[in-house]
C-alpha cells in the first residue's frame, strides 16, 4: 500500500507499473460512472499531481489471496491542469498472484471534488 501511494505521489509510472496487476481499473460511480484501464491510468500518472493525501481512516481486510483496503482521505492535487481536491472514500482490491500483491481494482468516490477531467 505504501509503494503504491508512493507510486502516486512521485508520478513514478515504471514503479506503478509493478504494482499494478495486469487487469487493474480505476472505477468510478460519481459523479459520473466510469472505468479507467491501467494503460490510459499510466498514461494520466505524469498529469497527476498529489500536493498532499491525508488518509483519516482505514480498514483492511485479507482473507487468502484477496485483500481489501478502504480508507477516507483528504486530497489536495491537480490532474491535467484541474482542481481535483476533496475528500474521497478509496477501495482497492488487492490480488496475491505468484507470490506478490498486486492493486486489481481500485473504487473511488469523491465526497467533495469536482468533476472529473475528461470526463
């Protein structure tokens, strides 16, 4: 989960790329549903600039080869030129495949940001 983050945080896209399982989405509901690939999330990553994430609480849960982390944070950052601070409940879906943990899926719902770029 940290590498992960960190992964975020420094835009590392060879980095995130390992730490993306190979069927990895972002996927949104709200504002406006949305599946995102981890090619075109890798592709965005350079655009995707964190000036801080504040996580104010978090469960995690495993059971085997599965595991789920949910967490509420506080974001302040910028994607591709737009405000996209606010606070979000995130849900990433962890695999364990050949002995390694992978981000599957990702869910996040933003509580107070505003639209989603591209969108």
């Amino acid at each position: 989960m940290t590498e992960f983050q960190r992964c975020i945080a420094e835009r590392d896209v060879e980095a995130a790329t390992v730490v993306l399982d190979a069927d990895y989405a972002l996927v949104l509901v709200q504002p406006v549903a949305a599946v995102v690939s981890k090619d075109r999330w890798l592709a965005t990553l350079p655009d995707y600039i964190v000036h801080s994430y504040d996580v104010q609480e978090q469960l995690i849960d495993v059971d085997g080869d599965v595991a789920a982390v949910l967490h509420r944070a506080q974001m302040h950052a910028t994607v591709a030129g737009v405000d996209r601070s606010g606070v979000f409940i995130v849900t990433d879906i962890w695999r364990r495949r050949d002995g390694q943990w992978r981000v599957w899926k990702r869910h996040s719902t933003p509580l107070t940001a505003g639209p989603v770029p591209g969108s």
